[in-house]
C-alpha cells in the first residue's frame, strides 16, 4: 500500500453504451467510487476520477442489429442516457470520456503499437468460427450452443452463464450463429495474443505476496485461483466491423479486442481531462506517489487484477493499481439482473419517479451494498431503509433541532453556558467520529463508514430524548441554550460528515444551517464549536419524505409485469405428441357448452363440480379448476367440453366430460372459449 500518496488516481469501470445504467452498476462501481473522491475531495487530497463509455466491441454490434439501427447510433443514444443519469444522480466524475473518441482510439493505438515493436505480441494463425452465409468471422457473443460443461443449450461462445464457465467458441456443441440462424464452420485467420503466461511470476509477487493483507478476500481469491490454474496467452485482436483498427500491417479488417482497448479508456479520459484543465496527465499514471484505485464489479476482477496490470508492466512506463475493490453482484427481488430481459431498476427511470430523491437510493444501495457476496435488493427493504431510517432517526433528529432553535430562539444559535458531563460526553464523542468513518472508507468498508454517519444522528437523537429540552424550557431556560447548542454542533458536523454518501442533503441541510462551504473534518475532529453562538439558521424544511406502500407497490406491480412478458416471450411450445391418425381425432365429440351451475367438491381444494349445458343434455362434470377460479365466477361461462370422454368416478360424484383448458404466460388456467357470436351449445368442433 502506498503510505501518504501526492494524488489519487480513481477509476470507474467504464460503462457498455448498450444500455442504460441500472442499479446493479451503481452498487457495484458509481456509488462507492464517488463515496470515495467526495471523501478524499474532503480531506484536500489531489483526486482524478475518470470514467466513459465503453462503446466499442460485439455488444455494441448485437444491440445495432437487434434494433435495426447503426452501432455509431447505438452508443450516442446510450452515452446521452448515461451522462444524463449519472449527473443528475450526483457522480462527481472529474471526466467522462467515451471511446469512440479520436483521443481513445490514438491513445490505443499508440499504446498496441509500442508493445507490437517490443515484441511483446504472439502472432498466431488459428480456426474460428465463420458464418459462411454471412460473409463474417463470429465473435465469441454471435454464436450460441450447448455447454460442454453443464448441457446447457443457451451458452455463448465466451461464457455459459448457466454454470458460469469460461469457453471458448469452438468448445460448443452443436454451434449457431446469431446472426443467421446457420450452423458455422471453421476457418483460419490471424489474430496477435498477449502471452499472459511471461508475467505469472511477476503476478505472484506483486498480488499473491504484496498484496495479500490488502485486498479484499473475493478479489484476491479470484485473482489466485486464475494464476494457480496457469496463464495462457490471450488475444487482443478479433475479427469485427465495430472498433478500433489494428494498427499494424496485414491487419487489414481487424479491430482491437474490447478488452484491450477498454482500460485504456482511463487513460485517454486522463489525457482528456488533462487537455481541458491545463494540466499534465502524466503524473497521475506514471508517478510512484500516485495511488490507483479501479472501482469495478466482480466481473471485471480477471481484467483489472491480471490482464491490464500486465499491459501496463508490458509498457513499462505506467503505475500498477495499488488496491481493486471490487463488488460482488447485487441482485432483484431475489433474481439476477437482466439488461436483455429488462429485470433491473433503471437509474433514468428512477430518477423521473423519484424525484429529488437520490440520496434515498444511493443509502439504500450503500447500506446494502454487496461488498463481500452478492446481495438483494427488494422495494420493501428500500421503503424500509427510507422510512425508518432517513426519516426516523436521521431527518427526525434535524427536524426537531431547527424547528426548536427556530421556536425558542428566532433561529438564532443560543450562547452555551457551562457545559454539564452529559454535554462534555457528547461533543467528545462527536469529535471521534470524522476518524472513525475515515478508516473505515480508507478501508473500502463503505457499508460500515454509512453505519457509522447514521451513529451520529443517533447520538443526536439520544442527547435530545435523555435532555428533553421540550420540558426544561420551563424551569431552566439557561440549560436549554446549552443543549440547543450541543445539538447544533451535532447537525453541523452531519451537513459535512454525510456529504461523501448523501451529497444532496448534505447541501441542503447547509443551506438550512446557513453553512456556506463544507465544514473540514479535521475542523470537526478538534473543534466544539462547529458553528457559533449568534449564528442566523434557515427555517425548517423536511430533508427526507416518508415513501407510501402505494409508491412501492407500483414499482412491484412494474416488475411482476416484466416478469410476465419474459415468461410470454420465452414460452417455448410443448413438443408435438404422436402423430395419430383422422380416425383418431374424429371418435372425439367436441361441443360447445354453458356451465350452470358450480360448487366446491367437500374436502378437496382443486375440484369444483360443474353442472354443464352441453347442448344435448345437461351433465355433471368434475374440474380441477378450483384454485384458479371462484365457482360464482365461471357460472355462465362459455365452455368447449369433450363429451364423450368415458365418466369417471372422483370421490363419489360421476364427472361425464371435461372442460378444455389452456394456461398463459403466467402459468394461469385460461377456458379454451367458443368467443364468436351466434354458436350455440351443443355445436360440434371438428
């Protein structure tokens, strides 16, 4: 670990531009990596944290096709969307780039070309798969087969995310192209691999044994599992019509690998960055009193920790990370997020249906954050963590500070008189906290660092429900401008202490404290008085609102309706039966038919017994349909009944036919249904 650095280099893995942010990503990497610049921010550090869209690679091209649009107009729709999010979101990016920009693709460029010169390549002519009707060489995400591994019949050409295995294309069974729908075949073609398997033993020391105290136990875990298990060279070209060129003679009609091209997108956005301020970038990746910190998603550990640290030791000029903290995945409501099945809270969605509302959602992803495994987020825990949390305890103990200081003084802060060993206890306490949830953010611990702010609401809350101010005034008016006092410097320490985690209410409990610039935490770790005697406070205005059952419940009902249309679009038909012959289907008698009458079956939860209208009598017939509907429900019913099914015995009631039914995409019993006019029962169905 790198002790007392110059500058902080911060990076947020770059977004892929094929979509919207969701709130996976903003648990993963946005949140606790702008938790973290805001906080050094503070402490009067040097901070650089820079991001952009990833808008290169066979995502970007799967996206083009399936809305029958150009790549180039992909990724402007999407940058448009996320820049937006993320700014009205509050991530306090210093740059956002994109990799579409000229200064990415020179920056990648230039960087390939240096180690193409080295040496540091393997050149290899190797059998991929082609898509012969299709004229195209198939990235791994263009083909699809059944996993070697698992069986299962859905796996891409890079990774079956059923078991979770790593492939290759050509390891499919019984491959298919995406786009075409043909079966590919093997052709050869060149490609340049970077030879992982040189750096094994410079991957060791530098993670296995300099960093095995320091990073966290999920990275480091995965990070050795790789290197125990041997590196292999890896490719960083591909055969694409999407990306950057190789810049190389006899690369004609090839790009580079999106993961080669991606983490360079830190240090173009640095370059960019670096342009617009003035500014030299070159300090913040190639000086050793620079720390590097890559914020990321588990995802992304085998990139950051072994493939971009070994280009960078390949170039030689550039700092390694000096700690990836990396997340794990949060999921909804019980089951992963899905861009592609729309099974995600979108932050742009979010922010129209809650708005001025972002701080609620960056404490309940913060205070959930998936930080050592994967996680859950649910509606109820959000209006949970709102309700009796932001509202109860945090805005309820400011509410009450500066609506009595408002009351009792005209929102003047009152002169303290001697201060009592309750007050003395208090403030001391106060003044330890701004280190406390330092070294817990120093630490990455960003669940622990928010737990420790709400403490000090808490402490607050406590001093004025063991003081009761309320009641003092009475008899004691001089004790209450202490105590009014005492919890004045608390709420002032608050408008601070909560600005790396809840920047928007920390500007507007400023504002209604009348702060005009953050208050120093070193300011607030030796000092009583935060904010003085004398001092005009605002009026009250509530820093929270209590989220209603109606609000979550539409979100719900948003999400069961998702569900829904994934279950109606994957529905795959059941395989056809035997085949049979018209004699077969013609001893059927298939008539249309009115129920009359309906009643529970005693004792049983599925059956309802049906007095049926069938045109040529009417019969009894018993139905399992008794969970899926009331019997006052169907009387009247227009039904299609096969007749001349043999009667059947079912716990002492005759049942003479059955009632013909389908289900949808719910799984719901639906009546298969004579629907035009005029049919009258009794009529045959043939």
């Amino acid at each position: 670990m790198i002790q007392n650095p110059k500058r902080y280099t911060i990076t947020a893995a770059l977004p892929y531009t094929n979509g919207p942010i969701h709130i996976g990503h903003l648990a993963g990497v946005y949140v606790p990596s702008d938790i973290y610049s805001r906080y050094l921010r503070l402490q009067g550090r040097d901070v650089l944290f820079v991001c952009g869209s990833d808008e290169h690679g066979v995502a970007i091209s799967m996206k083009a096709k399936k809305e029958g649009i150009t790549p180039q107009e992909v990724i402007d729709k999407y940058d448009g969307i996320i820049r937006k999010s993320f700014s009205d979101f509050g991530i306090s990016f210093d740059n956002y780039s994109r990799t579409s920009a000229k200064i990415h693709h020179d920056t990648a460029s230039e960087f390939f070309r240096k180690l193409y010169e080295q040496g540091d390549f393997i050149e290899e002519v190797t059998e991929q798969l082609y898509d012969a009707k299709a004229d195209q060489f198939l990235a791994d995400r263009f083909v699809v087969g059944t996993c070697p591994k698992c069986g299962n019949e859905e796996a891409y050409g890079d990774q079956c995310e059923k078991c979770g295995s790593t492939l290759n294309a050509t390891d499919l069974i019984n491959p298919k192209s995406t786009i075409t729908g043909e079966t590919p075949i093997l052709k050869s073609t060149k490609h340049w691999f970077l030879p992982l398997d040189r750096y094994e033993d410079f991957l060791k020391e530098w993670i296995l044994v300099g960093h095995k105290n320091d990073w966290k136990p999920n990275v480091y875990g995965q990070v050795k599992s790789w290197i125990d298990g041997g590196l292999e060279p890896r490719a960083v070209t591909r055969d694409l019509d999407w990306g950057i060129d190789v810049p190389v003679e006899g690369a004609e009609g090839k790009k580079l690998y999106v993961w080669f091209d991606a983490p360079i997108g830190y240090i173009s956005s640095t370059k960019e960055w670096a342009l617009r301020e003035g500014k030299d970038w070159e300090p913040y990746w190639k000086d050793q009193d620079t720390k590097l910190v890559h914020f990321i998603g588990k995802d992304n550990i085998v990139f950051h920790c072994i493939i971009f640290p070994a280009m960078l030791k390949a170039e030689g000029s550039y700092i390694l990370p000096d700690n990836v903290p990396a997340n794990e995945f949060l999921n909804l409501e019980g089951n992963k997020l899905s861009t592609s099945k729309n099974w995600a809270v979108w932050l742009h969605e979010y922010l129209e249906e809650f708005p001025n509302q972002q701080d609620v959602l960056r404490y309940a992803l913060t205070s959930n954050a998936p930080e050592t495994k994967d996680n859950d987020f649910t509606w109820k825990d959000f209006q949970a963590r709102n309700n009796n949390e932001l509202v109860a305890i945090y805005g309820n103990f400011i509410n009450r500070v500066v609506v009595l200081t408002n009351k009792y003084y005209n929102g003047i802060v009152p002169q303290p008189n001697e201060l009592s060993e309750v007050d003395e206890a208090t403030l001391t306490e106060l003044k330890a906290y701004p280190a406390v949830i330092s070294s817990s953010l120093e630490r990455y611990r960003f669940r622990e660092a928010l737990s420790e702010l709400m403490n000090v609401a808490r402490l607050g809350n406590k001093y004025l429900a063991d003081e009761e101010p309320w009641k003092v005034i009475k008899d004691n008016p001089e004790r209450v401008q202490t105590q009014m006092y005492v919890a004045l410097q608390i709420a002032a320490a608050l408008s601070s202490l909560c600005e790396p985690f809840l920047p928007f209410t920390a500007k507007k409990l400023s504002r209604i404290l009348k702060i005009e610039s953050p208050l120093n935490w070193n300011t607030i770790a030796q000092n009583s008085d935060l904010i003085l005697a004398g001092h005009q406070i605002g009026e009250a205005e509530l820093l929270f609102a209590k989220i209603e059952d109606e609000e979550i419940q539409k979100q719900i009902d948003k999400l069961e309706a998702t569900k829904t249309a994934n279950t109606a679009e994957n529905k795959k038909a059941e395989p056809q039966k035997e085949a049979i012959q018209f004699e077969d289907f013609a001893k059927m008698d298939i008539r249309v038919g009115t129920i009359l009458e309906a009643e529970k079956m005693p004792k049983a939860n599925k059956l309802l017994i049906l007095k049926v209208d069938t045109g040529i009598d009417v019969r009894t017939i018993v139905s399992g349909i008794a969970e899926s509907f009331k019997p006052e429900d169907i009387v009247g019913k227009r039904v299609t009944v096969l007749v001349n099914l043999a009667p059947r015995n079912l716990r002492g009631v005759e049942s003479q036919g059955m009632i013909l039914m389908t289900t949808n995409a719910e799984g719901k019993l639906v009546f298969v249904n004579p629907d035009a006019d005029g049919v009258a029962n009794g009529e045959t169905i043939n």
